[in-house]
C-alpha cells in the first residue's frame, strides 16, 4: 500500500511551490501527476490550477468538497481506459484543509489502498483561531507521513507556527473559518500571535499583490 503524505505549514511558507517541484520532477520522468484542488479556494481566479506566489502554476482538477470519491473515481477510471501503460503515479491535493474528512478517507481508500498510488495532501493545519480544519484533522489521522514546511514570523526570526488575519491592518481573532484572500494573513510566532498592538500597511501589501498576480496575468 501506498503512502499518504501531509505536508502542512502556515501561510505563505510555500506549499504550492514544493507541490509544483514535486509535480515538475514526475512530469520530467514522464510519469503522470494527478493534482487536485477544491473549489472553494478562488485565488485564481477561475482557472482550475494550482498558483505559486514564486509563479510556477500547474493545472489541477477542481473538486467541490464533498465529492472527491465521485469525482475522483470517475477521473481515475477514464484516466486508465484512455491513457493505457500511463496511469496516475501520483497525487498532489493543494488547500487540502477545505475539504471534508470524507474527501480525504475517499482518496486514502481510492488511490493509496486499491491503487497503491502514493498521496502527498498540502494544507494548513489550523486556521486563524487556532482551531484546526476538518481536511486536515482527516489528513492528520490518515498519513503514514506528517512533514512540517517551515517558514519564519512575518515580524521577527523565529519560527512562524500560527496565521493571523487581518482587517484594516489590525489583527482580528473572530469571524468564519473560511476567507479567501492572503493579502489578510500573516505567519506568525506565539509571542506575535499574542500581540495585539501588531499593525500592518494594507495598502503596500496589496498593491505588492496586485503587481505580482498581473504578472501572472490571473486578474
């Protein structure tokens, strides 16, 4: 049997950007590499593709939360009829905290079980209340692998294990789980997450973003 893998860190440490390294590597051996990501994140902006801030940008299938064991062994079985001797090697789920714990036991069952086709899930592991998401929860308790993607506080050196939100430039520890939109996140440490005095430019921030997503002809 197959591995799942879960790969988790805070925002902005550069999740998508290692799923695209691992995707890049099994495309250059000729070797396909099934990624998946749900609809709920709208970062780009209508396109069914995985976007690095670092710009690399893979194609994915969209999956609605809820649905991934439909979707999925749909895609796998016309995947296998019509590319024969060129089945799934593997399969990258990006934001896998938006999906459901049915989802993520669909794709342990469907790939790593029948298939042994090995699984490698990148997500956030809490959200910005500290409470953890119900993808990963799921992804927690079916990997044989956690791997932790680091990255350091957006205000000192030490280690970022928490996200902030913002609104307006302060920081806000209320509201629905789920808010598109990283122009409103920080990766912070557990003293800063704490500090209740941080402020941040809105407006540098997002004309920083808007110039990099232009860039990348996504708005």
């Amino acid at each position: 049997m197959a591995d799942f893998t879960f790969k988790h860190a805070v925002m902005t440490a550069g999740k998508s950007r290692e799923l695209a390294r691992i995707h890049y590597t099994f495309n250059q051996k000729g070797h396909l590499a099934l990624v998946i990501v749900p609809t709920t994140d709208t970062r780009g902006k209508g396109k069914q593709a995985v976007i690095a801030r670092s710009g690399e940008e893979v194609a994915a299938l969209a999956v609605e939360p809820g649905y991934m064991r439909h979707i999925l062994e749909s895609t796998m079985n016309t995947i296998e009829s019509t590319y024969k001797g060129n089945t799934i090697k593997c399969i990258l789920i990006d934001e896998v905290q938006f999906f459901t714990r049915d989802d993520i036991f669909a794709v342990k069952e469907l790939a790593c079980i029948n298939k042994d086709i090995p699984v490698m899930a990148f997500g956030l592991k809490n959200d910005f209340k500290n409470e953890l998401f119900e993808g990963s929860v799921a992804s927690l308790i079916v990997a044989e692998r956690i791997e932790e993607i680091e990255t350091i506080c957006a205000f000192c050196n030490d280690k970022a294990i928490m996200n902030m939100r913002f609104k307006d430039g302060a920081p806000i520890k209320e509201g629905e789980q789920v808010q598109i939109g990283d122009e409103e996140y920080k990766p912070v440490c557990h003293k800063h997450y704490n500090d209740e005095t941080i402020r941040i430019d809105m407006t540098d921030y997002n004309n920083f973003s808007s110039n990099i997503l232009k860039r990348l002809a996504i708005v």
